[in-house]
C-alpha cells in the first residue's frame, strides 16, 4: 500500500508541491503501522524538507480546530531541544523562561532530560486486568551530571519534582533497568527505551513531586498519578477541577502533587 502526500499525488517533478511517497512495511502487535517514506528518490534530507514544507502540528483530537502557525511555538515547551517525539511533553508547557529563571531564584535547580512522547502515551487501557496492559517502548536519555544532582539531592533530603508523566517515567525507568545497588539509583540505566507501566503500587525510587496536567479518563496517565498520590485524592482533584472550571489536558490547567 503507497499513500501520497502533496500536490501532484505521485506525479511531483523534483518535489514540486513537497510530493511525498510512504509505503506501508508491517504493523506491530498494537496496530501501529511502519513506513518507509521518498520523496522522489532523493533520499532523507528530501525526505525531511517535504515534511517541513507540508507538516502541521500534530494536535490532540480534542482540540477541534486545524493547527495554525503559532502552534509551533505554543505546543512545544521552552526547553525543547532533540527531535523525536510525537506530541509535547504538556506539563512543560506551563513553564516559561521568566519562571524558570525564578524558580531559580527560590533555591530550585532546574534539570532536562529527554523521553520521547510516543504512541504509548495516549494507547488506552484495553484489558479489564490492568497487570496484562503492555505499553510500546519510548526512548529516553538522562545527562550523567544530572543524574548526578539528582543523586545529591536525594543524599542532602531534597526533593526531586518531575514535571510531566514523561520525566517520571524516565527517571524511575533508569533506575529499574539499571538498579545493582540496594540504594536503587547507585548504577542507573541513563540511555534507553522505556516500556514502564506505572499504576497503584508502583513503589517510587526517585520522585518525590510532580508536576502535571489534568488527564483523560481511564488512561494511563491516570494510573500514574493516582500511583503516586493516592486514588482516592486524585478522584478529589479531579472533582474539584470540575467543580472550578479548570481546563483539562493539553493546553489546559496543571496541578502539583506532593
């Protein structure tokens, strides 16, 4: 199966119209198709201009308008720096340079990691055992040095604050896929992919604090915090959102749990 981007529909001169070609390879266990893409036979330089040129914004469903130019700058996060996700890690989206810089101010260190929001993300739960949900691998990256500041926080008494499901899936990922200590984060796995699932009963090795946004109902995202704080809080926040008004997910309010 061949699916054409662009004007031209397979019949583009030299990309004229950022022709695109994409052929359909195999689907994985969860239905999520692979595909190889050409424009013209020019090979991957091309093949990334003709997604610049004819690539928008990938919003969310629920946002219920085409994306427009500003998107760029609103669905990415101010620290953004390595490409390769599908969506915008949203609790980051709350966090501007001004803040960061007073944030600072307060005694906070701010660190970046990388994980690279993919499907798995947003796949729904489909199974009535929630042991049996298996969540497709993200990859992720975690600095040395900061792993190294996290590691002194947690030896000075500090808290360490995720700020998004993303990071505190990285983090506490690192440390399964590489814990040889009793201490849990003396030889932590900092490059990789991730397939964690985190849900209630999930026992926390490195955060202490999260910051997130308001999920969707029976997510995954859902189990995570109520992993961390409590089921029955999480329904109370979340009642209280309702109650208030508050904007849910991606461009919506945030809340921090700790």
């Amino acid at each position: 199966t061949k699916v054409f981007f662009g004007d031209g529909g397979g019949g583009g001169e030299g990309g004229e119209g950022g022709e695109l070609e994409a052929v359909a390879v195999e689907a994985d266990p969860e239905g999520m198709w692979r595909f190889e893409l050409s424009a013209d036979g020019r090979g991957g330089g091309a093949v990334r201009e003709v997604i610049e040129k004819l690539g928008r914004v990938p919003l969310p469903p629920y946002i219920r308008r085409e994306a427009e130019p500003v998107d760029k700058l609103r669905y990415q996060t101010v620290f953004a720096g390595k490409e390769g996700a599908v969506a915008a890690p949203t609790a980051g989206l709350h966090f501007t340079d001004r803040v960061i810089e007073e944030i600072k101010g307060m005694g906070v260190e701010p660190h970046y990691i990388t994980l690279h929001t993919g499907p798995a993300t947003f796949m729904p739960v489909r199974v009535d055992n929630m042991e049996e949900h298996r969540m497709p691998g993200e990859s992720y990256s975690i600095g040395p040095d900061v792993f190294s500041a996290i590691r002194r926080a947690k030896e000075e008494g500090r808290r360490v604050v995720a700020v998004g499901s993303t990071v505190t899936r990285a983090l506490e990922a690192s440390v399964i896929d590489g814990i040889e200590s009793p201490g849990g984060i003396e030889s932590p796995r900092l490059d990789g992919d991730t397939a964690l699932f985190i849900s209630p009963g999930f026992e926390f090795k490195v955060v202490d604090a999260l910051v997130t946004n308001f999920h969707l109902p029976c997510s995954t995202l859902i189990m995570l915090v109520s992993a961390l704080a409590g089921g029955q809080r999480i329904m109370a926040a979340y009642k209280e959102a309702v109650k208030e008004g508050y904007r849910f997910f991606s461009y919506g309010d945030c809340m921090m749990i700790v």
